[in-house]
C-alpha cells in the first residue's frame, strides 16, 4: 500500500511538475543547465503533493527521489520538443 502510495505520488508531481517546465521557458532551460535546480525543485513539488495528499516522511522522499530520476528523460523531451533547433 505505501509502495503504491509513493509510485503514484511520484508520477503525479513528475507531470506536475513537466506541465509547469512546458509553461515557463525559463524553468525548462534552467533544470536542463543545472541538475541541482532540477533536485531542489523536484523534491519540494513531491513534497507539496506529498502534503496535500496526506503522505509523510519516507513515502513523501521516496516519492520525490523517484519523480526527480523520472523528470530527467522528461525535460529532455521538454528540450526536444520546445528548444531544440
């Protein structure tokens, strides 16, 4: 149940999170420069999911380790797809 819990977490605030890298260009080309604005932001959007839904501690960390190892193939997308030449 936790395990679930987390998983289902993590894919929601990684598409949270890649909805709002596709809106704001600045987010996107920053998270693709620096990985440690990409860890710092993914982590905190799980948390704020995490909070909203009720999760704590380690399934809130898990949840957001697990968005932040899934957010990179999707911010090279996000760059394929908007800033690409």
């Amino acid at each position: 149940m936790l395990l679930s819990m987390m998983l289902i977490l993590a894919i929601t605030s990684t598409l949270l999170e890649l909805m709002i890298a596709a809106k704001i260009p600045a987010w996107r080309r920053l998270s693709a420069k620096s990985p440690l604005f990409n860890l710092i932001n993914s982590l905190f959007i799980s948390f704020v999911m995490g909070i909203a839904f009720g999760a704590a501690g380690l399934v809130a960390m898990g949840a957001g380790v697990i968005s932040t190892v899934l957010s990179v193939p999707g911010y090279q997308f996000l760059y394929w797809n908007y800033d690409s030449p």
